[in-house]
C-alpha cells in the first residue's frame, strides 16, 4: 500500500499530545460549567481531503477561527485549482453540514449540482433513428449544466461562514497565481486523458486546452493564471460574478463560440437549495446522507435496511458479497425506475427508505444462487405527478463537532474538456448523468426512466453520497464519501458496515477491499460483479473462485472509490484519506 503522505504523519503525533492537553482542559471546563446541551467540544478539528495542499488550506482556515464550513469552502475553492480534474469552477455538487448547537442534532444538506440549461430538450442526444450518440453528452459543449459549486459555497457560507468571503478564496487565489505541485497520479491522469480527449473524432470536441495547463508538469510548480484571476473577481465580488458579471460573459462566449447551450439567463437563473436529509436507522447508528437529486442517500438507506435484516456476514466471504450483490441489485432497479430531480419528479422516498419495504426486497433475494439481473424489476409504488466518476470529497470536523461532508464533481475526469477561455476553469459533463433514452446505459453505465429525463432547468440524477452517522448516543460518529459514480453508494455502504458490523477502526475500513454491482445486465447477459485487482485491495483467490462458481462474470477495475473520511471517538477527531490515490489529512 502506498505511504499516507508525510503531512498526516507530522500532524499525527504532536497532534495526540495536544489532543491530551485538551481532553484534560475540556474535562476541567465540564467540570467547571461544561459545555451547553448540544454543544460538543472536540480535542481538535480535522480536514481530510483528496489532494493534501487543499487539506492544509483547510488546517489554516481552522487555526484562524473558521468553523468546518468556513474551512469547507476554503478547501472547495482550493481544490477548484489542485484537484481541477475532478472539482472545479465549472462543476457543482452536494453538501451536508451537521451543527451541533442546531435544534435536534439536525443535518442540513444542500445541492449545488448543476442544471439543464432552458434551451436543452430531452432528445438532445439522439440521432434521428432515436439512438444515443455516443459521446454527445459527454465530451462536447452540450455536455454542460449549469455550474453550481460557487452558488452552493455562497449559499453554505451565508447560512454558516463566520469568516470574511474573500479570506476563504484567497489560499486558492495563492495556489493559482503563485503555483502549486502537479502530484504523480494527477500527472498520470493527465496524460491518459489528454490521449483520450485527442482520440475523439472531430464533430465532439474541437477544442482540448486543459492539458495545455497540465501536460509534463508533474512535479513541478504550475501556474493557472486565468483561474487566479477568475478566483479574485468572486473573492472580490462574491458569487453574482460568476453568474452575473465578466466570468458569466466569458462563459457565455465559450458557448456561442462552439455551440453550447448555457445562456446569460440561465447562468443569472441558478440558485443552490437546502433540501431534507434522508435519515435512517442502521442496527441502533443513526445515518443520514443526500437526498435527491441525488439517489444516493435513498440508494444507501435502501441498501443498508436491507442489510439489517441479515445478520452481520464474514468480512469479504464469498456469502457476503453475494449477499450484497442480490441486495445491490434490487436498490440500482429502484433507483433506474423512481429516482429524479425532486423539482420534476415525485421520488418515493419514504416507501423506499422503509423498514417493511426493506423487509419485502429482501425476503426476494436468493441467498443460494444468483438472482438473474433480467428478472430482477423495480419495486411499484403508485405515481404522484409529473413524474467517473472523477469526483472530488472531503470531510471536515471542527473543535466543536460542525462537520461537513462535501461531494463536488465535473462529472467524468476533465469534465466535457472544454476549458472556459480567459476564465480557465473547465466545464463540467454533467448531462450524461441523465437517462439519454429509457434503458441506455451512460457512461457510468446506469440506466433511467422518464424521472431522469432531460427537461429545461432540470438537475440530473447523481449518485452522490456526502454521509454523516451517529452513535446510537446521539453524538457524531463518523464523516465520509467518495467518487465513483454509482460505486459511490456500494463503496460509503460498506466503510459504514465495516465499522458498525466489523468493528473497523477508519483506516482499516478505508483500506479493505471493495466491490460493486449496479444490477443491468450485460448486452451478453453477464451478471457483472465488479472488484478490485490492485493488489494490496484484491480478494482472496478462493472468495473470487466461489463468486465465479455462483456465475457472476468478475470485472476487475484497479481500485474502487477513493473515501475521505473522519471519524470521532471519545472527543478525538481523526481524519483518513484513501491510499489508493494521493490524499491528505491536516489538523489545525
Ligand atoms: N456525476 C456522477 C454523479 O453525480 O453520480
């Protein structure tokens, strides 16, 4: 396994000795008065992100007062300039933020993903046979929504932030105009992509500037200054001049240069929203996740109900992933069949979050023997109204107990490719996370119905999973997410069993393997289990053995996920990245 990298190490352990101090000082405080009923007071906040320039802007954020907010948008921006494959400017996600002090230990979460411009229509990516062109919704100026990340900081800040607006940007403002380090897997990345985006016929993209900004720089110091520039005009101006002023009218230009449909109007239009939580009980921990637009929370809550109602499975034996497989496949038919923009579409969330439907879905899968994904249908409920997997979390925890779990993305790595000029930030593919055509797989391979259609304004439907859980106490447990398109909810699904059913510590629940299945057939008919090869994450040649005795077809990806996550314990934060890339845990 590759070395968590040295800025965690350093923090480690000076940080346990000042987390003692502190245990000490907040036992004499308690006992002194203690602190008010919901509040909590932790030893030390923590920023466990992606890529470890970002973390430490985070750290610095929290050193100067900032609350987990304050340090989320901070980090957010930073990683628009270090992380700009997979969350950026031009991108847009979800956000949950858990304030201790707030009435019922509540949960707000919010969508800042990006929306389908008024000009889209929903057979915009069809031929006219009615089939999906390949690539359309991906890889050329159509593929855009909305941007929504600097409407959602905006939002998060305003109802949360206690430090100035452009304090937060200007570590990001600093990385883009004075540089920062290309690390290796970003360079790798870079490189794969580049050949990638310059294989694709000419009628997609016809112009691919992001590796102009990457390409041969690992390692070294690397300048983005357009992006600075763009950073200090909203440091400057706040989040109306992204969408109403010189960053708006560069973006405009880009589309009417190549063809795009994200007009003045839509960009003036966009607004983030705070929505309900999907909470669940799972085996007495409370979780509570992201409802939609995205399915992943109603996908996890399903998930997990199931779950429940076996006993707790050997770790990674041939039974538990099968188990999981049979469970996985019912949830990923729901979620083809009833999951969509709330603003369009009526999502059956309490049917399908609970217990005695859970109960029902299970009790249909086939414990012995494979149920066969062509069999397999959603569950009905009657219908009310009209009806990469490059992306980017972090997890952040202040001293005392706010968190937030952020998910942002671009859609696939690069997003569309298109990089806005003069603004240098790319542009996000988000329209192929909707249902081009009923039962089309996209490029995540996930199919949809009529409530992931595309309509004017609509937001298409992730599978996002920004979580929090709670000890059957009450206090906050545990903080985490991951990329990885649908494979976000299987991989956030099993850290949270291998911590509650497996008594994991975070890094061991982070480190074990994974595996996902997101229930369609193969064209061939092939009942797909996904699992890791890298071989620190492989499963044991036997489990695989059995698993292909029971007929799944075995598709090995390098790694699945890549979970930021903190968890808390007897006052003490502690954050850890994904050794499958490079990440960065840093205290304050
Ligand atoms: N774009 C990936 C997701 O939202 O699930």
């Amino acid at each position: 396994m590759a070395p968590r990298l040295q800025v965690e190490q350093r923090a480690v352990i000076p940080g346990r000795i000042v987390a003692l101090a502190l245990l000490v000082l907040l036992v004499v405080a308690t006992a002194c008065g203690g602190p008010a009923p919901h509040e909590t007071t932790l030893a030390r906040g923590v920023v466990s992100a992606p890529e470890s320039q970002a973390a430490e802007v985070g750290a610095a954020i929290l050193r100067q007062g900032g609350n987990a907010v304050d340090a989320a948008v901070a980090v957010q921006f930073a990683l628009c300039v270090t992380n700009g494959f997979g969350a950026g400017l031009g991108g847009g996600g979800f956000m949950l933020v858990h304030d201790p002090a707030a009435e019922g230990n509540s949960v707000s979460t919010l969508d800042y993903r990006e929306k389908a411009p008024a000009a889209a229509t929903r057979d915009m990516f069809l031929d006219e046979d009615g089939q999906v062109i390949k690539d359309m919704g991906l890889y050329t100026p159509l593929a855009s929504g909305v941007p929504g990340t600097v409407r959602g900081m905006a939002a998060a800040w305003d109802r949360y932030g206690s430090l100035p607006w452009s304090r937060l940007l200007e570590p990001a403002v600093k990385l883009a105009r004075d540089g920062f380090v290309l690390d290796p897997w970003t360079a790798d990345s870079v490189k794969k992509y580049s050949d990638k985006f310059a294989a694709l016929p000419a009628h997609l993209l016809r112009h691919v500037e992001f590796d102009d900004y990457y390409r041969g720089k690992e390692g070294a110091v690397l300048r983005l200054p357009d992006l600075a520039d763009t950073l200090e005009r909203i440091a400057r101006e706040g989040a109306d001049e992204f969408y109403r002023g010189q960053t708006a009218e560069l973006l405009v230009q880009e589309m009417e240069r190549d063809g795009g449909l994200i007009t003045a109007a839509d960009l003036n239009a966009y607004q983030a929203v705070w929505r309900e939580p999907v909470e669940i009980s799972y085996r007495g921990y409370r979780v509570v996740s992201m409802p939609p637009p995205s399915s992943g929370g109603i996908a996890l809550a399903e998930f997990l109900n199931m779950a429940e109602t076996f006993p707790p499975q050997a770790m990674h034996s041939a039974a538990q992933i099968h188990l999981f497989a049979e469970i996985a496949k019912r949830v990923f038919a729901d979620r083809a069949e009833h999951m969509g923009d709330p603003d369009f579409h009526h999502n059956p969330m309490a049917e399908l979050t609970d217990k005695h439907y859970a109960q029902e879905r299970a009790s249909e899968v086939n414990r012995h023997g494979r149920s066969d994904p062509a069999s397999i249908r959603a569950g009905e409920f009657p219908r009310h109204g009209a009806s990469g997997r490059e992306t980017t979390h972090f997890s952040i925890v202040d001293d005392h107990g706010m968190a937030v779990a952020n998910t942002t993305t671009l859609n696939t790595a690069y997003g569309s490719g298109v990089v806005v000029d003069g603004a240098g930030f790319l542009l996000n593919s988000q329209m192929d996370d909707f249902s081009a055509k009923p039962g089309v797989p996209n490029d995540s391979g996930v199919t949809g119905s009529q409530a992931n259609e595309i309509a004017p304004g609509k937001r298409p439907l992730s599978s996002m999973t920004p979580t929090m859980v709670f000890e059957p106490t009450g206090a906050l447990s545990l903080v985490l997410g991951s990329p990885g398109g649908p494979s976000i909810i299987s991989t956030v699904a099993q850290v949270i069993v291998h911590v509650v059913d497996g008594h994991q510590d975070l890094e061991a629940a982070v480190d074990l393997p994974r595996f996902h299945h997101q229930w369609p057939p193969s064209p061939e008919g092939e009942d797909l289990l996904l699992v890791e090869s890298q071989i620190e994450y492989a499963l044991p040649q036997d489990v695989l053995a059995e698993l292909s005795r029971l007929g799944y077809t075995i598709k090995p990806r390098k790694t699945l996920g890549d979970v930021q996550a903190v968890m808390i314990q007897d006052g003490v934060a502690t954050g850890v990245f994904d050794r499958r890339r490079t990440g960065g845990v840093a205290y304050p």
